[in-house]
C-alpha cells in the first residue's frame, strides 16, 4: 500500500533532500580522486583507487531512493527521480551559460570556473544517463521484489535494488564519461585497466555504502511510515 496522494506528509522533504543531493553531487563529481600509490598486478592498475567527488554524497541518493519507493510506491518514486533529472539539466543550462557569459576585467578567476563548472558535453549526458539508468531501475526492482514477497526481507530489496542500480548507474557513466563511448563526443578515454578500476571501485564503494546505512534507512522508512499514517 502506498501513501495517499493527498495526504500531507514528509514527501516533499525527502524529495527536496533527494534533489539537492543530486546536485551537489554532480557538482562534486568534476574533481577526479586517487587514493594510495601506484601499483599494478600483471599490467592491471590496483592502485591507486580511483573515485570522483560525488562518492561522498551520492550513494545516500540511493538511500532516499529505497525510501521513496518503498514507502511511497514506484510511480511517486519516480516523479522524484524526474523532478532531479530536470533539476540537473536546469543547473548544467545554467552552468554552461555562465561560462559562456564575458567575466568582469576586474574578475581573474574565468579559467578556473570554466575548468571546474564549465562541463563537457559527454560529462553532462553520462551524469544525466547513468542516473536516470540507476534511480528508475533501482525503484522498479525494489518495487518488483516487495510485489513478490511482500513486506518480509525489507533488507534484500533493499540491498538487490542498490545492487542493480548502482551498477547500471556505475557502468553507464563510466562507458560514457571515459570510455568509447564518450570518445563518441569528442576528448580523450582513460585506459582499459583505469576505466575497470573506476568501474568497479565505484560499483562496490556505493553498495557498501548502503549496506552500512541499512540500520539507518529501517528507522527512516518505520519513521516516514508512521509519518504518513501507513
């Protein structure tokens, strides 16, 4: 059972918190990050691990997610999931008219907001891409799995759901920001073995994420449950 449509409840907080950390994410996300030194295993990059900025906060968007489609059904889930996929395009019009904009003579910083804010076309797509792929699959298999066994086992739908979708999510944006696919757009692809150790660094670093956060996404869903009257 989902919460009424017109009841009054803490929906609308959640998809605020959802969508502002999108957007703070796919910020974040312009800074590459390598953690330890370097070190390679019959020719394959281990290290250093490589992330970007938008491991720190984007992972708990899934977190939100499993929220909003367990409690609230796949369908408003998904108007959540759109309302950040319009808000990211918003901000990426935004971002690229500034840049675009003639700066002040008086302001020296031009070359550095072009380097972080002013993104690239294949960037913007694989944000845009990878996480309509992850946010829609994550909901729909959360929502399939509770359709099937019902309200039992809220961890496997939860951990199935991250599992999914964060891989769709991983493996999208990854092919197309420094793969062939982004080659398709013009700049240069990380190597094979790079491009892999982003993959799956990411992939496995966002699962665990979730599953550390399990305790806190129960209490979350029992508290936005009884919120709604469920």
């Amino acid at each position: 059972m989902s919460a009424p449509e017109n009841k009054r409840g803490v929906y609308d907080l959640i998809v605020a918190a959802f969508c502002g950390m999108l957007l703070i994410s796919n910020v974040g996300a312009t800074k590459v990050l390598a953690f330890g030194p370097n070190w390679d295993v019959a020719g394959f990059p281990v290290l250093p691990i490589l992330a970007d900025g938008g491991a720190f906060l984007f992972p708990l968007t899934y977190v939100l997610g499993d929220v909003l489609a367990e409690v609230y059904g796949v369908r408003r889930a998904n108007r959540a999931i759109f309302a950040g996929f319009t808000l990211a395009v918003i901000a990426a019009v935004v971002f690229a008219a500034v840049d675009a904009a003639p700066a002040s003579a008086d302001w020296p910083l031009q070359d550095a907001w072009h380097d972080v804010l002013g993104f690239v076309p294949r960037i913007v797509l694989a944000s845009l891409m990878g996480y309509l792929a992850g946010q829609l699959t994550n909901a729909v298999v959360l929502v399939r799995i509770k359709q099937r066994w019902g309200e039992k086992r809220l961890w496997v739908r939860l951990i199935t759901s991250t599992l999914v979708g964060e891989a769709a999510d991983t493996v999208l944006f990854g092919l197309i920001a420094f793969g062939f696919l982004g080659a398709l757009f013009g700049g240069d692809s990380l190597p094979a073995g790079e491009l892999t150790n982003y993959i799956i660094v990411g992939w496995v670093y966002k699962v665990l994420v979730e599953v550390i956060c399990l305790p806190i996404t129960y209490r979350v869903i029992a508290f936005v449950r009884k919120r709604e009257g469920l």
